[in-house]
C-alpha cells in the first residue's frame, strides 16, 4: 500500500493559475475562482494556502478579514472562504489538513475568531470546533441559515458578549 505525501504551504505567485483551476473545478463555475482573485488583488488574503500531492496543486483555502459589528465597537476576525479540493483528490484528508494548518496560522497571525459557512447536512467543521455562530449571538450581514453560519473561538472568550453582525469586505457582494 502506497501513502500519498500531501504538502500544505503558502500561497505563491506561480500557483495563481492552479489556485483558479481548482476552484473553478471544485464548484463548476468560476464565481469562488473569482472572489480569490477579487480578494488577493484587494490585498485581503492574509492566509492562503494550498496542498500539492507530488508537484500537482490540489486544494487551496484562503481566509479573508471580516468585521464584527457589535455594541458600537468592531472586532476584526477572519473568514474562511472560499477552500476548494480538486473533484478526484476529495474524501483523502487534504481538506481536512487545510483547514488545521489554516485555523493554527491564523491563530499564529493573532487572530481571535474565524467564521466560515458550513455545509447542510455536514459536521465537516464541527470536528475542528466550529459551532454555530448564533451561539455566540452573532449573525452575518447575508441571508444564511443560523445553522451554516458557523465560528471557531481561537482565543477562550473571544466572542463573550459579543451580540453582533458579521460584516465582510465588499469584494463577497459578487458572489
């Protein structure tokens, strides 16, 4: 039995056409394809990262700034989105990996909290801890169902009393 070797490091500038690649395969349109180019061209994609097994790029996940708004104050925190895994590599693990080395750099960069929209019918980010975000009292500027809406906590009682709207940079309206 063979182990494939999966390697998750930074984002570089020779991966762009790849990272496009992948997104625009994983979803079956080009509109999260768009948003990291809209967001990295914005300068607002502080973490991106992707997985090579061998030489070929196969996933990719990026996280973008957010605001909450909450009793006139605003807190900065991270979104995870847009995270894609070429069709044929999904189901390995590789997503999973993303979005440990993900969370932990983000934690690394300072970050308290990161918000992502789950998958009905999935505990996918549940296993990483994310839990619903109205547990904290906390909805997003967009319609999406309570139970999607979710945030991981990266720093104990980072969101206590929190009471607020997620607001993201205005490159998501186009999605």
């Amino acid at each position: 039995m063979t182990t494939t070797t999966i390697i998750i490091r930074e984002e570089a500038s020779s991966d762009r056409d790849a990272i496009r690649s992948v997104h625009e395969q994983a979803f079956g349109r080009a509109a999260e394809a768009n948003l990291v180019d809209d967001l990295r061209t914005a300068k607002k994609s502080p973490i991106s990262l992707v997985a090579l097994v061998g030489e070929q790029l196969v996933g990719h996940i990026l996280f973008s700034p957010v605001t909450i708004i909450a009793d006139c104050k605003r807190l900065p925190a991270v979104a995870l989105t847009p995270m894609a895994v070429l069709p044929e590599f999904q189901r390995r693990g590789i997503g999973k990996q993303l979005v440990t080395k993900g969370v932990k750099a983000c934690k690394d960069e300072g970050y308290e909290s990161v918000f992502v929209l789950g998958h009905a019918n999935s505990t996918f980010y549940e296993q990483f801890g994310f839990a619903p975000a109205r547990t904290f009292n906390i909805r997003s500027e967009y319609d999406i169902p309570d139970d999607l809406f979710m945030v991981l906590e990266l720093c104990k009682k980072a969101l206590s009393g929190c009471d607020g709207v997620v607001q993201y940079v205005p490159e998501f309206s186009t999605l």
